[in-house]
C-alpha cells in the first residue's frame, strides 16, 4: 500500500512515539498502520483519499457513525457551559440527567449509578462494590467470583482476573485474584441434537452445583450476557440467565451483567439481559454509551446495594474514584446518543437490518469455508476453516485492500457494523467478505 509523503511522516512518527493496544509491535514492519483523516457514517478516510468501511464499530463502540451530527452539536453546545469539574462533592446536569435517564432504561430497578472511564474500570468496580457490600453486611468470607469458560471482562488486574483468554490472561496469572470459571452456554459447543435452550440448562446446572459447594465464599457470578466477545462471540440461549439469576438468588450470591459490549442494542434488544426477562444486581455499561465519542463507563446497582454503604462511617462508603468521573462533555455525548435511540425508533430499525444483512449472508454462511455462522441482533459471526497460523493478520490486511475493516479473534471473523449502516454498505460488506473467504489460505 503506497502512501503519501503526509501519511508517510504519520506512520513513522505513530511507530516511533506509540506504543500500540493489542498489538505486536514488530508486526507493523511488514504490515504498515492505518493512518485514519477523517470519518463519516460508517467509511473511516486516510489522508491519500482511500475509504474504509468500519465493519466492527471501531472496536464496537461508534453505534451512529462517525462525525455524527447531532451528536457533534450537542457536544458544540456543551463545550459553551463545562467541560469537567470533580465529581467527589459537586454535581452537573448532564451527570444527573444520565443517571435518571438510564435507571428509567431499567425500570428504575437500578437506580444507582457510578461512573468511570472504561469497561474494565467498570468491571473492576462492580467487583469491588460486590466484595465490600458482603463485608458491610457482616460476610467478608464472600470474596470469589465465578465467571463463564472463554470469557473476557478487561484487561486489568481485577477484570482479567475472571477473564477466561489465555493470550491476555497467561502472562499475568502470578498477579491475579484466583477466581472460577463454570461451563460456558455457548451452543456451538452442545451436543449432537441438544437443542442452544437444552445446552444452556446443562451449564446453569453445572453452575448450580459449583455454588452449592462455594457460595459461603463467593460474591458474585460475572457474565457477557447473550454474547460473549473477545473469547471468540461465543453466543447463548437466554434461558441460561434466566436460571443464573434464580440460582444465584438461592445461594446469596450477586449477579454481575456485562454489557459493556452488548447494550445499547448490539443483541436486538435495548439491554441484552431484557431478553431473559430479569435484572442483575450490577450493570457494567460502556463503548457504545457515548455513541463511541468518548470514555466513559457506568456501573448501576439496586437499592439494597446502595444502602449497605450508607453509613456515618467512612470506611463503610465506596472509596473508589477517577479523575474524569462523570465527566460534562462524556456524559452529553451519552445523553445525544440515548436522544438517538428514542427519536429514530432504531432498535425496529435495526431489526430490518439484522433480517436484510443475514439474507444476505447465505453465501458466506453456506460457503465451503464457513463454519458455525450465526447471529445476534447486530451481531454476526463465523469460523474459516483454514490452518494458517497467521490468519487473522492476513485476512485484516487483505480487508483494508479491499475497503472493509475487519478485526478477526483467530479464526472467528464477525460482523458488528454501525447501527447507520446501509444498504449499499451491507452488499459490499458481505460481497467483499466472501471474496475474502475465497481467497483465504
């Protein structure tokens, strides 16, 4: 790929002075960095005019396309009134109007809200708020933490700790938390004949007997709910959190909701776990919350939660902070971006869209390559069969040459484009994608 003079002196600078997420640094010797001008809808620009289209929402948090308008004007009008002021001891509108906004997006049946900077801040937060809610109830024995086989919850110490990747979690294991891991509901892993439903109650009894033996000490089960991302969009029947959250209220232990990657719509649904029809004691919401404009995290909990910190005593409060906790200008990017969701009607738009990409797709999910297509609300996902070791790198090279941004976890390629997508973007994603497949080595 030949770039100019200006992307050129881009990418030395960018190899030079930033150090890259997720990223082996030696790769870019031979595969060059993307440098990205500008956005608009779901195509990201480089400098020599090339397009791209951002097929994984940019790591699946940008929901209403790049540069959106309206959520650039709200972020104009906010810029004019704060930017930022300290959250311990002073409040704002945006924070409050946020919080009340997303506790009606509940029901109001959790209506307190935190607020961080990102989904493994998130993760670690509801952690902590589980363990120290046991201890101020009188049972700090209660400090495990279950979570699913293949699941990813973040990347620092807490959130990796009751992740379940061996790529990201090996190299640290000396400094973790231990915690379990129980059957994953996956269906691509049940039996010959056993139905996604009958598999999902196989592992919710698999879990019902872990915490018959550990419930004194455990605090919480933490779980992806409906998909489970960077192990691979690992997906389940929603009759697993439904049993998870009877299991768990029989043996006092919290249920954790992460749904940092499937709120806000990504599973059909406004919330993924709606579709079980219960409410976790803790909600983890990130990525798309601010419509992929800026960090932001939350972490909602109930009432019986809150007041087990209400307290005279200090060391009975939640001593965790961020800098940039609720902060003005993340919180208008969030409000615009929930203002979007309920004047565009666009989680029955998405349906249409989610029906239309998946007709479309029959080539790819019948291709001789293809294995375990399937799909999530806007979400979709397949393996290739292939036995090249370096796939991942090859396939998202050979994407950009062909206009697409693809992001593979090994062998798993998915779909999560912006919620703006069109139909025009749609044929060209599936038809260059099965190209892909057939070029695939």
């Amino acid at each position: 790929m030949q770039t100019s003079t200006r992307s050129g002196l881009l990418l030395k600078r960018s190899l030079a002075a930033v150090w890259h997420p997720c990223t082996q640094m030696k790769q870019h010797e031979s595969l060059p960095l993307v440098p990205v001008a500008r956005g608009a809808g779901c195509w990201l620009y480089d400098f020599d005019g090339r397009r791209y289209l951002d097929a994984i929402s940019s790591w699946w948090v940008n929901l209403f396309g790049h540069c959106n308008p309206r959520i650039n004007a709200a972020l104009r009008d906010q810029l004019d009134r704060l930017e930022h002021v300290l959250l311990a001891g002073f409040s704002h509108e945006p924070v409050v109007e946020l919080s009340e906004r997303l506790a009606r997006a509940t029901g109001g049946a959790l209506g307190h809200c935190f607020y961080a900077s990102d989904g493994a801040s998130a993760v670690e937060i509801a952690l902590k708020m589980s363990f120290h809610h046991w201890r101020n109830c009188g049972r700090p024995a209660k400090s495990g933490f279950v979570s699913l086989a293949g699941s990813y919850h973040g990347e620092t110490l807490g959130a990796l700790a009751v992740s379940d990747v061996a790529l990201f979690k090996d190299t640290y294991a000396p400094l973790l938390m231990r915690s379990s891991q129980v059957m994953s509901p996956d269906w691509r892993l049940a039996e010959k004949g056993e139905s996604a439903r009958d598999y999902a109650v196989r592992c919710a009894g698999a879990l019902e007997r872990h915490l018959e033996r550990h419930h004194e000490e455990t605090a919480a089960l933490i779980v992806e709910p409906l998909v489970q991302g960077a192990g691979g969009m690992a997906m389940h029947d929603a009759e697993y959190l439904r049993r998870a959250r009877a299991i768990c209220d029989r043996h006092s232990v919290h249920l954790i909701a992460d749904e940092i990657m499937t709120g806000f719509g990504h599973t059909g649904t406004f919330f993924a776990h709606e579709q079980a029809g219960i409410t976790p004691d803790f909600l983890c919401l990130s990525k798309g919350l601010t419509g992929g404009y800026l960090p932001l995290s939350v972490v909602m909990t109930r009432d019986p939660v809150y007041r087990a910190f209400y307290d005279d005593a200090v060391s009975r409060g939640f001593l965790h902070s961020h800098s940039y906790t609720g902060n003005a200008l993340a919180c208008r990017a969030a409000l615009a971006t929930l203002d979007l969701f309920e004047q565009e009607r666009v989680l029955e738009a998405n349906r249409l869209k989610s029906a239309r990409l998946t007709a479309a797709a029959r080539a790819i999910s019948q291709h001789p390559r293809v294995r375990q297509f399937r799909n999530t609300g806007m979400v979709w996902a397949f393996e290739v069969d292939t036995r090249d070791e370096l796939f991942a790198h090859r396939f998202f090279a050979r994407a950009l040459e062909r206009e697409l941004l693809l992001r593979p976890l090994g062998n798993t390629v998915y779909f999560m484009p912006p919620y703006v997508i069109g139909e025009d973007e749609t044929a060209l994603l599936v038809a260059r994608t099965a190209e892909l497949l057939d070029a695939a080595d």
